[in-house]
C-alpha cells in the first residue's frame, strides 16, 4: 500500500496553528513511508469562502516549507464529478430524492424535540418495499438525501482516540445535494477521498461526527475506507480554546511577529506528538521518527514562551546572511541608515544570542544604524567630571591602537588602571555616548563594529 494523506482546509478563514499542526502531521506521515501528500482546498461554502483565505492557506504552507505532491485540488472544480456520483447513486437505490421544505424538516424535529426523542429528518420521501410515498408536489426542487443504513453501527479504530462505535439510528438521512444540485460537504469529503485513493485522514477532534457518515458513504460507493486519526484541540496556556488573545491568529503573523519556520514546525510537532524526551530536532529527524503510534489523545497546551525559547534556539544556529536578510526590511522600516556602518550580518553574529525573534534581533542591531540620542539625564549620571579625564584618555589611546576587541579591550583596562576607576564607570558612559543606550552586548565588541573614526567622533562631541 503507498500512503496517500490529505490536507484539506476550507477557505473561510486564516491558516492556524491547529491547521498547520493537522498539515505538519500528514505530511510528515506521507514522507516517513514515501508516500503522497494532497493538497485539497474544501471551497464549496460559497458565502463564506474567499480568494484572500485561499492565499493565506497557500502562502502558510510555502512558508512552513510544507511543499505538496499532488494538487491543490479544488472542490468547486469537480462539481461535474460529483453530480455523476450522485446520479449513480440515485440509480443505484443508495440516495432518493427527497421533496420535503426546510419547514416541513424543521416541523418534524421540533415534534421529536417535543416527544422526547432525537431531533432528526423522519424518512418520509425515503423508498421502502411495499411504502407507498406521497404525491410529488408540483414546482418543488427536491434534494438528494443519502439513504443511511437503519440498524447497525458504525466502528472504526480511531489512531488517536482508539475504537469509536455510533448506531446507525443517531444518523439520519443525509442531504447530498442541495435543490440546485450543489453537493454537500460530508458527500464532497467522501467522493474525494475515494477518488485520490486516501488511506490516511488525520484532522482535528470536530470532525468526528461527520466520520460515521463519510464511512457509510464510502461502503455505499464501494470505496475502500481510510484510516482515521482525530486530533485533539489546542488549548491556551490558562486551558480555556486557543483564541486571538493567546496564539489562535494567522500561521502568517508569526513570520511577521519574527518567527523562523523550523522553530514553528519544531514546536507544533510537540503539540501532540512525543519521541521520548527529544524536545528540539530538524524536520528530518522528525520525518524519521514520526508515526501515528506516538499521538496523544489529549489536548495541547499552547505556551509562547516554549515557542520563544525555541525561536531563540534557532536564530543562535542560523545563518548570520539570511538572518541578516530577513532583519534587514525590518531595520529600514525603522529608518536604518546603512551607509557607512557596519556589516549587517556581522551585527547579526554578535547580538543574535539573546534575541528570541527576528524582531528583537533587528531592534538590537538598531544602535549601529542610527544617530545615538542619549539620555540627558542618564548622560549627567554616569557622564561624571571623575569619569571624563578617563574617557579623554581613552579617546587619545583610541587613535593608535590596533582597532580589535582584544586590543581594545587590554587598552580599556589599562585606562582604567591608570585612573583607578571600575569597568561599569567607562563602559556606561561609552555606551551612551557612542549608542545612546545603555544595554548593549560587551563594550570592546561594539566598539570594534562601530570602527575607529566613528568612535573618535561620537566620543569628542562629549569631550
């Protein structure tokens, strides 16, 4: 058997995390055996699909890296397919057409409702040997309803939930086709799973429901049925749904909030899925190790600050040019001069160790690409009339030593000796005068960045 998984999102809305975690793992199953992963785009609620969530899906995707073997498909692409099946199952006796209103339909709940038993369609347009059915009422559109089996149960052993048993008599009879021959979603699901020959369907714990009903659609089409696999929901940090106040946004904010992929796709592997203790690994160890054995069937927590410390360990590891390519835009939103300082991705390797996104990484590097404006009030602290002789002869050893950390760090000392004064009482006032801030990485190294000249100059003008 060659495993064939699906991705399969309704464009109604963003990409999310739990969305991008359903993707990650039927991807990642897909490429543990060699197989194929599908991408289908479920766009047949026509009111509430768009164009933009169609894109939002698409550009989530690319940026996780979560490339596709086959599609996207999309439904409203295949409306022809399924109006065939439902002709053949309309000749076939497994879907009758059915001519009751919404009203009639909704008259007959409430009168369940009322009688104490489960609200549901009464099967009065369904055909029975021997039952004769009502007049066809003149100028009425019928749907098409999917004839249910009456008795019995629907069983399947869920891979993350275990076994999962509904009687047949708490599902009534489907409507697969709407009166203008649109088909319906559970329909739609069943005929493209057949048709791309799906043999894994992993996706969140709200689809369960609707799996009784794709599997007795399945055997009516004398489908082979895929294996199942429901996922539980993310929760938030204080346990209550995942919503926009603590991570439910768009997979694509967290690019823009200075997320790199791998940290993203690292930490939604571990909501749900374990390998031992193993907490950080690349997409191919987790290609690797990844099976379905190894899902936990309760929900996940969603912790920033995991996803941070993460993000954090990836950026220490990363390139220092693409880093520096993906602060950059950042830097001249800001108003970054470039012109005459330093390397960016030399920046980049001396500040990126502390910095939890691109973003805190690019407002670190901001101080070697701007004019400093230091704090007066800071400046006349630690700016000191004891201080300024020891700066005057650091400027004046400034101009002949040689311009490297190790050197400039012996010289500092050796100031400081001679003036006997304490690191902190030079390197505060440097800073300030030389960044405008007081926290920075260490003051040797800055200086070493920023160059000779600029240093002399920033330091006079306080002189």
């Amino acid at each position: 058997m060659t495993v064939r998984t699906r991705f399969a999102p309704s464009p109604t809305g963003y990409l999310h995390l739990g969305g991008a975690r359903t993707a990650l793992y039927s991807w990642a199953f897909a490429r543990h055996f060699g197989g194929t992963f599908i991408l289908r785009i479920e766009d047949t609620d026509l009111e509430r699909s768009t164009p933009e969530a169609v894109q939002a899906i698409l550009d989530g995707m690319q940026w996780l890296g979560l490339s596709h073997d086959e599609g996207p498909f999309y439904q409203m692409q295949r409306m022809d397919r399924y109006r065939e099946v439902v002709a053949s199952m309309l000749e076939q006796g497994t879907a009758y057409l059915c001519y009751c209103s919404p009203e009639e339909v909704e008259a007959m709940r409430e009168r369940m409702r009322a009688s104490g038993e489960k609200p549901r369609y009464d099967g009065t347009w369904r055909p029975e040997p021997g039952k004769v059915l009502p007049p066809v009422p003149e100028g009425v559109k019928p749907v098409v309803r999917f004839k249910n089996p009456e008795h019995g149960e629907v069983t399947w052993n869920d891979v993350v939930k275990g076994p999962i048993t509904i009687a047949n008599k708490e599902l009534d009879d489907l409507i697969i086709a709407r009166p203008d021959g649109t088909p319906t979603y559970n329909f739609c699901v069943s005929v493209d799973d057949w048709d791309m020959k799906i043999t894994h369907v992993l996706r969140g714990d709200d689809h369960v429901n609707n799996t009784p009903r794709q599997i007795n659609i399945l055997r009516a089409l004398g489908a082979e049925l895929p294996q199942y696999g429901h996922l539980p929901m993310i929760l938030g940090a204080d346990g209550q749904k995942l919503s926009k106040r603590h991570g439910a946004v768009s997979v694509m904010q967290y690019p823009e909030q200075g997320y790199l992929p791998e940290a993203m796709l690292n930490y939604l592997a571990r909501l749900g899925w374990s390998h031992g203790d193993d907490e950080i690994f690349s997409m191919e160890q987790f290609v690797e190790w990844f099976n379905l054995e190894h899902l936990t069937a309760s929900a996940a927590q969603f912790n920033p600050e995991k996803l941070a410390w993460l993000n954090n360990h990836y950026i220490k590891g990363a390139d220092n040019e693409r880093l520096a390519g993906l602060a950059r835009p950042v830097l001249e939103r800001e108003g970054a001069r470039f012109d005459g300082a330093p390397e960016l991705s030399t920046v980049i390797a001396l500040v990126k160790d502390r910095a939890n996104t691109i973003n805190e990484l690019a407002d670190t590097a901001m101080l070697f690409y701007r004019d400093p404006q230091p704090d007066p009030a800071l400046l006349a602290q630690h700016l000191t009339d004891a201080v300024r002789p020891a700066l005057a002869a650091f400027a004046e050893r400034c101009k002949d030593v040689e311009w490297n950390k190790a050197a400039i760090a012996a010289m500092l000392k050796e100031v400081l000796a001679a003036h006997g004064l304490k690191m902190p009482q030079i390197a505060m006032p440097l800073r300030l005068v030389v960044t405008g801030q007081l926290q920075t990485p260490a003051i040797d190294a800055v200086l070493e960045l920023f160059g000779r000249e600029v240093v002399l100059a920033r330091v006079a003008k306080y002189l």
